[in-house]
C-alpha cells in the first residue's frame, strides 16, 4: 500500500468517525417484528454495529449452543457478522454503499438471523448510510462550447453536469463558474433532485474582437467537508447561424415492456430547423450529461431521430430511464438544443421464484410430535405486483405442510406421527408459484431421512418350534436354529437370544440346552435318553438392543425320538435259582396244546418295541411251534412213543428296529405220563375268556384238578424211585459215561470230552446222588438234571432242575452238533417296560410277576 492510499484511507476513517460523532449511535427502529439499524458505510472491519443479542432478549451465553447466524443466499457477500460471545453485530467487511446500491435513494441491508433450538426467525434491516467520500467529476476535463456570436443575451448553453455517487447532500449541490465579463452560471434541478449548470449570455460576443472564451466550472457536493471537481469550459465564438433546431416538445414519454428484444424502436424524435442546407440538416445524439447506463441500453441514429434498443433491459435494476437528447445542425456556429425523454419500463413476468432452505433439521426422529419444525425455506421473486407474489406448497402424500411465519418465508412442519419402518424417507417436493400471467414456478426437492426408534418389539418366524432329536445324540451337537425379525434398524434391530430359566424333571433347563445370544442356533449339552423323557419345551427370548430393550418369546417344543438302543428283557419263563427253564407236558397232550407263554418286554418305542417270537433251536421242530406274535408255545401233534421224554427248545425274541436286536431263553420240557402239581417256570397263564365264561367247563375244571393232584403224587413215586436207584448207582462206584451223562458229581472231562457248563450244579448237602437223564443218539445235544428231593419234604415245591454244559465241538468228534450255552442275560438295571406296545393279555400276568420277582431280588441284595 502506497503512502497516498494510505493517506486517504486515514482522512476517510477520521471522516466516518466525525459523521458518526455528529449522528450518534445507530439507530433502531422495531416495526412490524423487526429491527432496523442505521450504519455510515466505509468502516473497517470489526466496527461496532448493533448489540442484537440484548435488542432480541436472547440469553447471550446460550447463542453459541443455538447456532446463532445471519442466513443468506448463497454467493451474497457478507457484509456483517455476528460474534457469538457477546451477540454483538459487528461491520465483517468494508461497505460501499455505491457498490452495494447502485440506485440512489435508502439502502438497505437485509438480514435473517436464525437461532435453533426452539427455532426462531428474526429480521434485520440495516440501512447504509452515505458519506461523502466521493468527489463531483465531470466527463472531460476540457468541455468545447461554440457560440455564435449572434447568440442573443440571455441564451442559456447547457453545460456537461458533474457525476457524484454520493447521494444526498453528499452529491452535487451546486456549481460555480469563475469570474469573467460574458457569461454567468445558473443551476438548474431536475426531476430526481439532481442539479446541472446552464451557462448564461450576459453580454454580446464580437467574434472580431475575441474568438475564444475561457472559463473554469466547479462542481461542489453538500458534504461535509465540502468536495469539488473542475472543468474548463472553452466557448468558441462562431460565425453567425441565427436559426436552432427546435424539437416539436421539450420532454416524451413512452413505455417500453422489459422483455423488449435489442433493436426495438423505443421513440422516433423529431427537430425542425428553419435553415436551409447544412445549416438546416440536424443531427441527434446524447447530451454530454447522459448517465453510462442509458448510453449501453440506448442508441440514437444521428440522421433519423431514431431512440433504438440496444441492451437488455431489467425493470427489478431499473424501471425508469431518463434520455437526454441533443439535436445540432450541421451549420456554422451550431447551437444544440435539448430534450427529454423518459422512458418507463413495464414488468413482464421474467423472473421465476428463487427458493432457499434456510434451515434445515435433519434427520427428524419418526416419534416426533405433529407440528416438529423440519425446515425453514426462505421463497424470492424479482418481479413486482402480481407477478412478484408468491405462493408455496409441498407435493401431496406426505405428512407435511408449509406455514407461513414471515412475508415470503416459511416452516416446513410435521403434520402426523412418522413411521421409519413404512416410509424411512421422504423426497418432499416444494413448490413456489407466482401470480404472474404466465404464471412461473419453482420445485425444489427436499430429503428427509427419518431417523429411527426402538418402537417395535422382535418377532419369531413362527409361533412355536417343534424339534426332533434323536436319542442317544453327542453333547454340544446343534438340534435346532430360531430366528426373529426386528423392523427396526441399526442398534434397535441388533436381537440376542436367551433361554427362559426353568426346570425339566427337577434340573435347570441350562443343563440340557444352551443357545447362541447372535445367531439362535440351539445346542444340546447332555445325551438324551427317551426311554427318560420323551418331550420337554423351552422359552427362547429374543431382545433387540434398543433403549428401552423390546423382547419376544417362542415356545420350542423338544421332543426326543427313539432308537433301538435297548433288547428284548425276558420276563417269563424266569429260570429258578440260575437253571434253565422247566415244564412239564403231559404225554396224552393233543395238536394246539398250550404248553406255555414266552413274554418279553423292550424299553423303545414303536416298531423298535414291538417283538416276535420264534423258534430258534428244538429237539423236534415238528413237534412244538411259537407264535409270532403273542409267544404261545404250543404242540404241532400228539406225542408218540419214540419221541424223547426230554425236549430242549431255544426261543428267539427279536424287536422290529434297525439292526434288530434279540434275546434268547432255553427251555427243557419234560414228557410225563401225568401231570404233578408242580411249580412251573412258565408265567401263570390265565384261561381263555371263552373258559370262563361257559358254565359247563366247571365240572371240567374239577375233574382236571383231580387229575393233576393225581399226577403229582404219582410224579413223587417216580422221582423217590429214581433218586434211590442213583444212590445205590453211586454206592457200587459205577461211574458215568462221559457222552451219556455230563453232570456226574466229581467227574472231570478228559481232553476229548466235553467241558462242563459253568451251570453245572453242585448238590446240596443231604440229597441224594444225580440222576442222568440219557438222550438217545442222533438226536439233539442231551440235557442232565438232578431232581434232589428232600427226605422231609413231600411236595414237589422241592423239585430243583438244573441244566448241564452241553457238550462243545472238538477235532476227535466232529460228528457230533454242538449246542452253545443259552443263558438268560438279564440287565442289572432294567429300564421300565415301553407302553407303546402291550403284549397280549396271557403275557400280562407273567409281566407281573416279573416286575414283582425283579423288586424283591433286588431288596434281597441290598439286605445282603
């Protein structure tokens, strides 16, 4: 910066303070809710303005928390500026009020001050005031006048006015012309207060005498102080032209749209000259004093008179331009005369409405309140009337509307409660509209998101889970996956799931399942049995992450399915004391008799459960049968008298799983001449209903108990005659045959010989020798018994059977068939019989008493 800016910009500041020393403190003036400031241009930045937040009542410690600003169109230079510690209004850059302004008359800045939370509006006028900080200029420094020295006193000569942009008293307020013997100076006013200079003939011009004029012309402003511009005005006397041109009058008027195109004819003027020849020819132009403005819009066609268009007109800058015209003839010592033309613009609907968002708060939560102010929109049309006033209105279907606050600014506001999970966001289109005809509009498109919250609970993809397990599965293994929806988003829709606390069969349900809080999967932590439980159900919840938390529960409904991981339990026939089972047929027995029921029950379920009977090993198979179905074990035909008194049958029980499972049970039956009552191994089978219920069958009943307590004390004499005969056998030293009798006490097997069962029966103390019974050979693996009979006993309650090692296949003997050991395998912990199937109802007694039998053995042993 140069010492003489410097300088200026020194006396320009002293100049401001004294003009704001004179005019003290900035005005303001509240009208119609707003402030009005007044403040001298040319202040450096940082001046002193306005305290808005003490004029506005607002808590200055809370302006910054508010967003406290002045709102403006984007790309307007901010003038002013806000400090946000002391609400102060303050000058933010230099002002120049002739650049701000180009019209002369008030200049006005105005402001829209925002603050948020609650929003409100506030508007600001600040006027500019005008300093005189401009000086009057002329448009040359040396103006040419000729003046024909016929030129009569008094004839007035228009002089080049002075140019100031100060307004006001700050702009030209008068001239002066130095002091001379011909002329003087009288200032004239024009329409819009401007004055210009006329130079007045005060005395007659002699050519001859002197021909050139000089005189010095100074424009002074009103200012204070006061300041000046000159120019030299030369007057050349010329020869005489004692006739003007004269215009028809001394000021038109015409009216001109806008919109007008470059090249329209805006008026044909019209000056008669009463010379003839080049002093009569007249030629137009602008007068010195015409403004640039109406130099760049307008032109004149010297020749013709002609007022053309050439720019582009804007009634919003302009709706009144003032032309002055001068015509001149083409004669020596031609004298311009001067006219005016006013031009006046009529406003066409050119301008389509400006619209602002001023403000806008967003996202907007979806349970905000109906009436929750979105946005502040701020709407501007340049044209003026009805084409300058606006309407504004938003797109249909949406939950919003525009209420007007202030002239041409408005608040876009809720009008119904939002949901994000129908419509997350919204594209509200705003319409601006003027009254215009054509009317022009505007759209603008506003976004706005609706931001979320926790205001819907989780949901299961069903109403309730049903989950089949296999038994017997690995721990940990995953069983099963819930899963829920949350319409909500983000946090809100972030679900966790939990077990429900609760007991299944008196254990927490923690102990048997467990689930994964983010992705539901179910695992089961123990191995399920379903002969112990066979269905259970679990509350699952799912809780969203939300504030506060929203949850759902489901029902899951376990239910465990069955496999065959358990054999067919015999119950009956039950072998005595470790024996194999024993019956007794009597030999007059006919086809179909029932000589007993082999039942069996398993712990599964359905077909692993239900069991079939069959015939595994016989001494005959055509003489005895099973029935599938139920067990009865029945004669296929009468006995004849070669068949042996000893058969040995092996019954198979097989369940209907996959790999089936099985159980076996060995039984010796005994042909007898006659039935002893005895105590059988088989189950108590009750009588056919049939029996039972016909009345004749009594008196069978009665003969046949006469019969069987007949045969049972026969049965006694054979067995004391046996046991005899075994003893004197014994005395003599005879010993038994190894392939004849395999359970001789004190006999060992030799090396060729068969090995003894670990069956084999020791005699009790006091009885008699055994007693072999032979199998004839060829026929299948023979049986020995011991029937020890106590001498003080007479019932056969005392009969004890047991069974022999069979003999086993060895390399000397290949001939002969072996016969494997057939135990009854029993489990320690018999688990409850399955009620899926029942067995026939002549198995249901022997299923009694083996449960009855199987409880007391088990007290007996905790006894001992």
């Amino acid at each position: 910066m140069g010492a003489g800016e410097g300088s200026e910009r020194g006396q320009l500041f002293l100049r401001s303070l004294l003009f704001l020393l004179l005019a003290g403190p900035p005005a303001r003036h509240p009208a119609r809710g707003q402030l009005r400031y007044a403040v001298p241009e040319e202040l450096e930045h940082g001046a002193f303005v306005a305290n808005l937040g003490e004029d506005l009542g607002l808590d200055v410690s809370t302006l910054s928390a508010r967003r406290f600003r002045i709102v403006s169109r984007a790309g307007a230079r901010q003038h002013l500026e806000v400090n946000l510690e002391n609400g102060i209004l303050f000058v933010n850059e230099r002002i120049d009020r002739e650049e701000v302004c180009e019209a002369g008359g008030t200049c006005l800045l105005h402001l829209q001050l925002l603050v948020e939370s609650p929003l409100e509006l506030y508007r600001v006028e600040v006027e500019v005031l005008d300093i005189n900080d401009h000086a009057p200029t002329f448009p040359w420094q040396e103006y040419v006048l000729e003046v024909a020295e016929s030129a009569v006193l008094g004839a007035r000569f228009p002089l080049e006015s002075a140019q100031d942009p100060d307004v006001g008293t700050n702009s030209v307020h008068t001239y002066r012309l130095s002091p001379n013997g011909f002329f003087s100076l009288e200032v004239q006013t024009r329409s819009d207060a401007s004055k210009f200079a006329e130079l007045v003939l005060e005395r007659a011009l002699d050519r001859e005498q002197q021909r050139v004029h000089r005189v010095l012309l100074t424009a002074l402003d009103g200012g204070v102080p006061e300041r000046s511009g000159t120019a030299h005005i030369v007057v050349t006397v010329l020869d005489a032209n004692d006739n003007v041109p004269a215009f028809d009058q001394p000021s038109y008027g015409v009216s001109l749209p806008e919109d007008a195109p470059a090249g329209t004819l805006v008026i044909q003027l019209n000056a008669t000259d009463l010379d003839e020849g080049p002093n009569g020819e007249i030629e137009y132009s602008f007068s010195g004093h015409a403004p640039p403005r109406v130099r760049e819009l307008f032109h004149i066609e010297p020749r013709s008179g002609q007022v053309l268009l050439k720019g582009r007109l804007d009634y919003e800058r302009a709706s009144l331009h003032e032309l002055y015209v001068q015509a001149k003839d083409r004669g020596p010592s031609a004298v311009a005369v001067h006219c005016r033309v006013l031009v006046h613009l009529l406003d066409v609907n050119d301008n389509a409405p400006e619209v602002t968002l001023t403000s806008v708060s967003t996202p907007v939560l979806e349970d905000a309140p109906p009436g929750t102010v979105i946005a502040v929109i701020s709407v501007l049309d340049r044209d003026s009337g009805d084409n300058g006033r606006v309407s504004c209105e938003v797109g249909p279907n949406v939950p919003f509307e525009l209420r007007s606050s202030f002239r041409n600014y408005y608040t876009l506001v809720t009008t119904q409660a939002l949901d994000r999970e129908v419509v997350p966001e919204y594209n509200v289109s705003i319409t601006a509209r003027d009254m215009g005809s054509p009317a022009l509009l505007t759209r603008s498109t506003l976004t706005v998101p609706v931001s979320d919250v926790n205001d819907n609970a989780p949901r299961f993809l069903q109403p309730s889970y049903s989950v089949y397990v296999m038994e017997n599965n690995a721990p940990g293994a995953s069983i099963c996956s819930v899963s829920a929806l949350d319409p909500d988003c983000q946090q809100n829709a972030y679900l966790s799931y939990s077990i429900a606390d609760g007991h299944i069969h008196g254990m927490p349900v923690g102990t048997y399942v467990s689930i994964n809080s983010d992705s539901g999967h179910m695992y089961a932590l123990r191995s399920l049995d379903y002969e112990q439980i066979r269905s259970f159900q679990i509350q699952v919840q799912a809780q969203d992450a939300g504030f506060p938390p929203l949850s759902a529960n489901v029902t899951v409904h376990i239910f465990v399915l069955d496999q065959n991981d358990n054999a067919p339990v015999i119950v009956s026939p039950m072998p005595r004391n470790g024996s194999v089972a024993t019956e007794l047929v009597p030999r007059s027995a006919r086809p179909g008799y029932l000589v007993g029921t082999v039942s069996a029950v398993d712990a599964d379920a359905g077909l692993n459960s239900r069991l079939s009977y069959q015939l595994l090993q016989a001494t005959d198979f055509t003489l005895f049968s099973v029935a599938p179905d139920t067990g009865e074990l029945r004669t296929l035909r009468s006995f004849l008298e070669q068949d042996a008194s000893q058969q040995q049958l092996v019954v198979q029980v097989r369940d209907g799983g996959q790999p089936a499972l099985s159980a076996t049970v060995s039984l010796l039956l005994s042909v007898v001449e006659t039935m002893p009552q005895t105590l059988s191994d088989f189950s108590e089978f009750s009588l056919p209903p049939e029996v039972s219920s016909s009345s004749p069958l009594t008196l069978y009943l009665l003969v046949s108990l006469g019969s069987i307590s007949f045969t049972f004390l026969l049965a006694i004499l054979i067995l004391t005659a046996i046991r005899c005969r075994g003893e004197r056998r014994s005395r003599q030293g005879d010993s038994c045959s190894p392939p004849r009798c395999h359970c001789c006490p004190g006999s060992r097997p030799s090396s060729d010989g068969l090995k003894t069962s670990n069956l084999t029966a020791q005699p009790p103390a006091g009885t008699a020798a055994a007693t072999c019974l032979d199998v004839p050979a060829g026929g299948p693996p023979g049986y020995c018994y011991k029937v020890c009979l106590g001498p003080e006993s007479a019932q056969s309650d005392f009969m004890f059977l047991k069974p022999c090692s069979p003999p086993r296949n060895n390399e000397k003997d290949p001939g002969k068939r072996s016969w494997p050991d057939q135990h009854l395998q029993v489990s320690k912990e018999a688990k409850h019989p399955n009620t899926d199937w029942l067995p026939p109802s002549t198995q249901r007694p022997a299923l009694k008493r083996y449960q009855i039998q199987h409880w007391e053995n088990r007290g007996s042993r905790w006894k001992g």
